[in-house]
C-alpha cells in the first residue's frame, strides 16, 4: 500500500530524509507534519474514502508530507503542473471533481478564483495548514490495496488529457519492483530535478528513495552548474533524468577547461547508478556523457499507466539505443496490427502485471479501448527485440512513419541525423500525403556558430540512409517544442510543413 511508505518512514525516525533550501528534515518530522496535514484533511471524518485532494505545491518536504497526508488520510492524490495556466489547472481540478485544494502561498492567487468556480471545494494554504490546531490528532484510517491512490494526467499529444488512476497496490508494485531492480537501499541519497506531477519524479525519484529509508535532495529549478557541484559530491550516489537534462548538463561540461571537465568526470564515476528516461535517450548522448563521465546510462522504458515495464541492467550490459528486458513482475508481449504476436517481428508493446494502473477516471470507454480481452495494456508504443533487448521505434501514431508501403522509425532517422557534425538535435514526422501516405519531414536545430550546406547534408544522408528514409522535407529551426518532462511535442511541427 502505498502509505506503506508511511509506516515504514516511522521505522527510520531520526535518519535524514530531505534536503531544500539548504535544510534537513528527518523522517520522524515529515510523518508528524504528515499526520497534522491528514488530520485536518479528515476534520470530523474518520475516512475520506477516495476523495480528490490536488495540490499545487513546491518540490520539497512540504510536497512529500502533502502527499503522505493524503494517503493517509483515505484520499486520492492529483498533483498539479506548477507551470500549467489556469485553463489547464482548471480542467484538472473539474475533470477529477476534487473536493480539497492545496497550494504553496505563491500559488494562493491563481488557485483561489479557480475555487469559487467550483462550489463545495475545500482550499488550505501551506501556511495555514501548519499554524492550524483546529482538531486534535486521530485515529487514521484502515485502507487496503484495491484503494484508489493517485490520478496522474497523461499529456494529452491527441486529445484531452486523460486521469490515470492508479491503487495503492499499483503504487506498491512499481516501487518493489524498482527497489529489486536498481537496488535501492537506505544509504543511497538522490537528486529530484523533475517534476513532481509525472510518474517518473513521483515514484522513481521521490517515493523509491524515501521506501528504502534514503534521502532525497530537492532543487526548486534546474541549473547544470548547481547540478554537477552536488553530483560531484561523494554523499549523492543516484541520479535520474531525462535526456534533455543529460544534453544541458553535457553542453555545460564541454564549455569547461580540460582541466576542470576531468576532475568532474573523476568525481562522477563513482556514483552508483544514473538513469535516463521518459523520452528516448540519443545514443550520441549516452555515449558522450560516458566520455565525461565514465557511466553507460541505464535507459529504461515505462510511462503513466504502466510505471516502469522494461530495463536495461544495473548489473551487465546496458546496451546503447536498447531499453533493455522487461522488469520482475511485468509481462510483455509484442504483437502486430492484427492482435496476434508477432514472433520476432517489430510489434506494438503490451503488458501485463500489477503496476499496470486501474483505469482512466470517469472515461469507461477509453479504458476498455486501451485494454485486450485477455487484459493486456495497449501502450501505442512499437519496438523491436534483438538478443533479447527491446529497443523502442517509436510512438505508433507518431513515430511510426508509414509511407509508400514501409513502415519507417523516426527516432532511427533522428539518430542518423544527429551524428551530422554541426547539428545540435532534431526531430521527425510524418505528414499526410496522397500519393505516399505520410511524407518524411525533419525539424533541425544547427549548432551555435556553425553553418550546414544543405546539398552536402542531404548527400551525406542518402549514404547512410535508403531514400525512402530520407526525409523530403527539411525545416531549420531555433528550437523544438518540448513538454515539462523534455519530450518534443511533435503534433506541434505539423504546421511547419503543412503548406508544402
């Protein structure tokens, strides 16, 4: 259950368990700053019983005692983008109906009109929730797996984000899972640079290094310089990122003197484990940051629904453009546009196992839609297996370029391209063609201060790539659109190729 991790909390009472803004909590002040926060939650109440809490509050101990208190408490928990705009907040909080709201003081003035939107809602201010005495401390509730936990938002790439529910046994299984996995353990101290409403902070990060009884260093925005000093320091063991991250932290390392970048690298290779996640990792950036830093990345795959599924090793080989073997517990299968497996041929992902996530919140028909009638998840999400290692081609509504009869991997086109001296990075889609079905199209961003000939860079292509591969459409850009967690946002370079 997962406010199992409140319970075993209370077991590393006086071991530290966050660091922000230069302060320490230990694990004894966050359960009680917990149980205060769920006390008045409850009020006269003895259970929430599933009720919607959404919170929008600052990385750090307060977020962590915000959520424990909720679990706590009987309800569930919707944290909220701290960068989204009110129209976004809002949908979140009429799509779940929540009931309470929480804010950090600084976001009192967008959250509290939202409120008066929406009668019967109950809102606290951090602030007001720590000074409050309002009701003496109670008995907690008793809850049990099958309990609703949390509902995340997905991005919403095709339509309205959707809220994945998960339970508390889901919850569980994704964390006992990655504490086997990765060998979490009670020494192991990390860095959360992520956001706090996405599966890969909240669990993989936050709630994977506080189970185990580690601690967890919170940075309230990132800055590459900031995060290579605490990387360098012999206490922080674990860190885990996505691969835009890797890339800034990398373009910083590169603009040092030799010198310096080889005394980083000196106090890098001794850490125990660092990850890479939540979008595809280049393989020009796994092995780059092995050059700077002595560490093959350990890429995995997972998303909202399923947690994580698929892992390269923490032990053996971990295998540059792979994302390795499934998971303990997780079942994957691949299968092709027929449902039936396809014995080793490229196929659609589909998995099964008890971090799969329940369903999507008030949408029945969605959730049967996502599911096989033997109960496998479908992830729209299409890989191939080579020597037992699966390596992902690409979101299969967006990745998967289907064009004169081939079926082509962007993200393969975008790693040939990368490799270009000069180009900073890139992405690829395809756009609806007659005649072929989608046409081949790529976005590129130039290296600053460098110039490309675009005959040459197409000639050079053609030699590494089959024409029908190469893309027929090349825009130079400044940047990509991304989403908060670095993935390019890819239906947003549609327009950019339209008109031709």
């Amino acid at each position: 259950m997962c406010y199992e991790i409140y319970d075993r909390a209370v077991a590393f009472k006086s071991d530290l368990a966050i660091i922000s803004k230069k302060e320490t909590w230990h694990y004894d002040f966050i359960c009680r700053r917990a149980k205060h926060f769920a006390t008045l939650l409850l009020g006269q109440k003895d259970d929430l019983s599933e009720a919607r809490v959404a919170f929008m509050v600052n990385p750090g101990v307060d977020y962590v005692a915000v959520q424990w208190a909720i679990w706590i408490a009987g309800g569930i928990a919707v944290p909220l983008c701290l960068t989204n705009p009110p129209p976004s907040l809002q949908y979140v909080i009429d799509d779940t109906e929540a009931d309470f709201l929480i804010a950090s003081d600084e976001y009192q003035e967008i959250l509290q009109p939202l409120c008066h939107q929406k009668k019967g809602i109950c809102f606290f201010s951090i602030s007001d929730m720590m000074q409050s005495r309002m009701y003496p401390e109670k008995s907690l509730p008793a809850l049990n797996l099958s309990r609703k936990a949390m509902i995340l938002y997905t991005s919403g790439t095709t339509n309205l984000p959707k809220g994945v529910v998960t339970t508390h046994g889901n919850i569980k299984a994704q964390i006992e899972m990655l504490q086997k996995a990765w060998q979490w353990q009670s020494e192991d101290k990390t860095i959360c640079v992520l956001p706090l409403h996405h599966v890969h902070g909240i669990i993989n990060v936050v709630c994977c290094s506080l189970w185990a009884g580690g601690a967890c260093l919170f940075l309230p925005r990132f800055d590459p310089g900031e995060v290579i000093e605490l990387l360098e320091s012999k206490s922080i063991t674990v860190f885990m990122a996505v691969p835009t991250i890797y890339f800034k932290l990398i373009s910083y390392i590169e603009k040092l003197s030799f010198t310096r970048a080889m005394e980083i690298k000196g106090n890098l290779m001794h850490k125990r484990l660092m990850v890479s996640g939540s979008a595809a990792l280049p393989v020009s950036v796994m092995e780059k940051w092995h050059e700077l830093s002595g560490h093959w990345l350990l890429e995995r795959y997972g998303m909202t629904e399923i947690g994580m599924a698929i892992s390269n090793p923490y032990l053996g080989e971990r295998r540059p453009g792979f994302v390795g073997t499934p998971l303990p517990s997780v079942q994957v299968r691949l299968v092709n546009e027929d449902g039936k497996i396809n014995n080793g041929e490229p196929g659609e992902i589909q998995v099964k196992g008890p971090a799969v996530f329940q369903e999507y919140w008030k949408r029945k028909e969605a959730t049967m839609e996502s599911f096989t009638e033997d109960h496998w998840f479908k992830t729209g999400d299409t890989a191939a297996i080579e020597n037992g290692y699966y390596k992902i081609l690409g979101r299969t509504s967006i990745d998967i370029i289907k064009s004169g009869g081939y079926k082509i991997s962007a993200l393969e086109i975008e790693e040939v391209i990368r490799q270009y001296e000069g180009i900073d990075d890139c992405s690829v889609i395809g756009i609806p063609d007659v005649e072929w079905g989608e046409l081949v199209c790529a976005a590129i961003i130039v290296k600053e201060g460098k110039e490309i000939n675009a005959d040459l860079f197409q000639r050079w292509l053609l030699e590494r790539l089959p024409k029908y591969k190469s893309p027929r459409h090349i825009k130079w850009v400044d940047s990509l659109p991304r989403n908060a967690m670095g993935k390019v946002t890819k239906k947003e370079l549609v327009p950019l190729f339209k008109k031709e």
